[in-house]
C-alpha cells in the first residue's frame, strides 16, 4: 500500500519541488525521484505478486461513498514498464535537454511536464473511478501536449495546437458518457458498474467514451495528430508520446470494456474496434515505408504498432460463450503493450542521439553512421527486431500469442493481418536500418557520450528480455486479471 502511494504522489510532487530550483539541482531531484519511483514500482509489484492485487481506500471510506485505488497484475506491470521508460527518458534528457542545447525555456519547462505526465500515468493506471480517469488523462494530455510545443518554434507550435484540440474533443466526448453511466447508476466505480443492472443509456454512455478514448489512443483515423507531434517535439518528449501516453487511453478501454460493462461488447461493435485496428497496421506501415526522416519512419510504425492493440477485441469474442482461446488474446495484446513501450522509447531516444551527432533525422545523412555510433545504431536494431516480433522478443511473445489464439478462434484473418504487419514493419525498419549501417559514412558525427548512447540500448536489451524471460511478466499479468479476459466477451 505505501508503494501504491508513492507512485502516484512522488511524481506530482517532485514536479512542483523542481519548479523553484536552479537547473542543476533540478535535474538532480528529478533523476533522483526516478529512482526512488523505479524503486516504489518495483516494490508494488512484488506486493502484487505475492499477495494479490492491492487495494487502497481513500479516507476509509469504500465506493460509492469514497474512491478506491487498485493496482492488480496489469496495473503493477505497466507502471514498472512507465518507471523504466522515464529512467531512461530522464537519463537521456540529462544530456539531450541542456540549456546550451535547446535553451532556456525548453531545459525548464521539460522537467516538471515530464513529472507531471508520469504522475498522470500512474494516476490513471490504479484508478478505479471513471471521473478519476478523466482527471487523469486531462493532466496527462496538458503534460503532453506542453512537451510538443516546448521548443516554441511555429511547427511546434502548429503540431501541439492539433493535438490539444484531439485531446479535447476525446475529453468532452469521454466525460458526457462518464455523465451519462453516472445518471443511469449513480456510481463511477469500475467494479460496481460491472454489478449494475443494465440500462437504456449504457450503449451510448460506452460509445461515448469509447469514442473520446479512441482520439487519445490515436487510432486511425483519429491518429493525424500523433506524428507532427512527434517530429515537433524533443526525443525525450516523442519518446514519452510514443511509449506511454497511448497506453493510458487504451487501458480505460480495457478496463471499460472487460470490467464495467461487457455485457454491451456485441459482435458490431467487435467487429468495429478490430476494423479500426486493422487499418491502423497497414496504412500506419505503408505510410511509414515512403517517409525519408527517422523520427516520422518511427512515428508512423506507432500508428501501426497500436493497431495491434486492439486485436484484443475479436480474439476475445463477443459470441456469449466461454472462450478459452481469449485469456492468451488478452495477455498478447498485454504483452504488446508492455513490449512496444520499451523498444519504442529506445528507438526515440536513438534518433535523438542521431539528430544531436549530425544535425539531421533524414535517412540520406544517417548513411554510415553506425559505424561512428556503434551502440545507437545497436539499440535501433534490437527495438526494430521487437517491433517486427522476431524471436526471442517481448514482440514475438505478444504476436504468438494473439496468432495462436486467432487460429483456436478459427479467425485466420487476423493472423494474417499480424503476419502482414510484421513484414511491413520489416519493411521500414529496413529502410533506416541500411542508412546507419551503410559502408560509406556522409557526414562526420560529433562525439557523443557513451553514457548516452546505452540508454536506449538499456531499453531495446530490455524489451529482449521481456521475450527471453516471459514467463515472469506472463504471471503478473494474470492476476486479478477481469473474468472476461479469460471466458471472453
């Protein structure tokens, strides 16, 4: 429980602390609040190993009088994933975001947004209240979208003035569902919503917010403001963007989806969500097949990789029947969300280091350049082997088994579709791949810190190793997991 606390309370408070020091001393406070938060996720997540998920109320008071707090199997993995990810992140943002480099307002302003997003994302990973929920993805995309236009630059400027109206059209259309279920119910808890008696206005209210919810996620075709974003933006801030902030939208749709009304998950509206997804892999990845600059070829692969995400909808069902083929479809899409967080915030932090080596993200002046930069170069490789789910990756785990449950389900399609998506990913991540490791070298990179360069290559050897050692990770995330992700819709 003192776990639970810290990982949600550290960060928002360290972001306010940072906000009245000097810059030295708040790049230290900020990477040691990191620490001490990979610690407290560490911790929180053998709490839920050993003993179950972990259940705190605010004041005492239980719902629907007071608001609770739980953080079950899912809830421990991904805030260990986002404690990881920010290390790395911050890490990284301790030579990337200096004050010689980016200038005054931007080595400012990046610490504390990137302390609020985290808290945000903690926040929103072990709420059980859905006015909660919006609170926190409201935070987490004014964190956001301030990261976009942190540089001030008129493209910048542009790509975060497009997010922010996304970001606020998902919000209002997710909070008048929230207001619809609390008119029907009288309740926001998750778990009781799942106990309710149903009502006229439920589809709508889940419409609603599914809708809003599908905006944040930027599934297509709600995505067209997801990659100026990312090429406006730091790569410490494209690497939060890509990694983190899509997975706290989806997990709201899971947990409204597979806890507090499944009873509303028809085969349409299935069918709908997979669509979506389905498109979102092939037009992300030929999108991302005729792009010349590394941070769109990666901010286009993010398009196609969250379309993977939602494979989780028909795998699961929606036929009224147990299916035991959903648990492994549930886990999968899981296991993605976990493995893509790591290998894509390696791939984001490898460009910046590419673009402060030569000045440039376009494949033609990255020619050669692994030769120069070795472990960068290393890193993208092995995040680039996630993505494309080769083995022994944290990729392929998800993609085994979302594939071997498409087959139980006797739904090939989407097997196939995963089969597509993976040579499609092989496809522009090849691209990239051949300008850095290209015999002649174009332009002549400055020296960059080895210490730098293995932060990325920390996170890609990490996503591995999700793979390598799955049977860990596969665990925690059954438990406390919701009885419609091992029966199904």
């Amino acid at each position: 429980m003192t776990a639970l606390v810290v990982v949600v309370t550290l960060p928002l408070l360290a972001a306010l602390a940072v906000l009245v020091l000097p810059e030295r001393a708040r790049v230290k406070l900020a990477l040691g609040s990191v620490a001490l938060g990979v610690l407290a996720a560490l911790m929180l997540a053998r709490a839920v190993w050993q003993d179950g998920a972990v259940l705190l109320t605010l004041g005492g008071w239980a719902p629907p009088l007071g608001i609770a707090l739980r953080a079950d199997g899912l809830a421990a993995a991904l805030t260990l994933m986002s404690a990881l990810v920010m290390a790395a992140v911050a890490l990284a943002a301790r030579f990337e975001m200096r004050t010689r480099r980016v200038g005054a307002r931007a080595a400012f302003g990046f610490w504390p947004l990137m302390l609020l997003l985290w808290g945000a994302l903690n926040a929103v990973y072990v709420s059980r209240d859905l006015f909660n929920l919006y609170v926190g993805i409201e935070l987490l995309s004014l964190a956001a979208v301030a990261l976009v236009a942190l540089s001030g630059t008129a493209q910048a400027l542009a790509a975060a003035l497009r997010y922010m109206i996304f970001a606020l059209a998902g919000s209002l259309l997710y909070l008048a569902g929230v207001v619809l279920s609390y008119a029907a119910h009288g309740t926001l808890d998750i778990g009781l919503l799942g106990e309710r008696i149903p009502a006229h206005s439920d589809a709508l209210a889940l419409g609603l917010m599914t809708a809003g919810l599908l905006a944040k996620t930027a599934l297509f075709p709600f995505h067209v403001w997801l990659p100026t974003a990312h090429a406006a933006a730091p790569a410490p801030a494209s690497a939060l963007l890509s990694a983190l902030v899509p997975k706290a939208s989806f997990l709201i749709l899971i947990r409204l989806w597979f806890e507090a009304m499944p009873d509303l998950a028809s085969p349409p509206a299935i069918l709908m969500l997979a669509m979506l997804g389905a498109v979102a892999v092939i037009w992300g990845g030929i999108l991302a097949l005729v792009q010349k600059r590394l941070k769109l070829i990666v901010a286009y692969s993010t398009v196609a990789q969250l379309g993977y995400l939602f494979m989780v909808f028909p795998l699961a069902g929606g036929a009224g029947s147990a299916q035991p083929w959903s648990a492994g479809a549930w886990t999968g899409a899981m296991f993605h969300a976990l493995s893509h967080g790591l290998a894509k915030a390696a791939m984001f932090l490898a460009a910046g280091i590419c673009i402060a080596a030569v000045g440039s993200d376009r494949l033609g002046d990255l020619r050669g350049l692994a030769r120069q930069l070795p472990m960068t170069s290393f890193a993208f490789a092995l995040a680039a082997i996630t993505l494309m789910g080769l083995p022994p990756s944290g990729g392929f785990t998800a993609k085994y088994l979302l594939m071997t449950s498409s087959f139980a389900a006797g739904q090939w399609p989407w097997a196939l579709l995963l089969a597509g998506g993976g040579l499609l990913a092989a496809a522009y991540l090849y691209r990239p791949m051949a300008a850095l490791f290209a015999r002649e070298a174009r332009v002549t990179a400055r020296p960059i810190p080895r210490v730098w360069q293995a932060v990325p290559l920390a996170l890609a050897a990490l996503s591995i190793l999700l793979g390598v050692l799955s049977a860990t990770p596969f665990d925690l995330l059954q438990i406390a997991r919701p009885e419609p992700a091992a029966e199904g819709l």
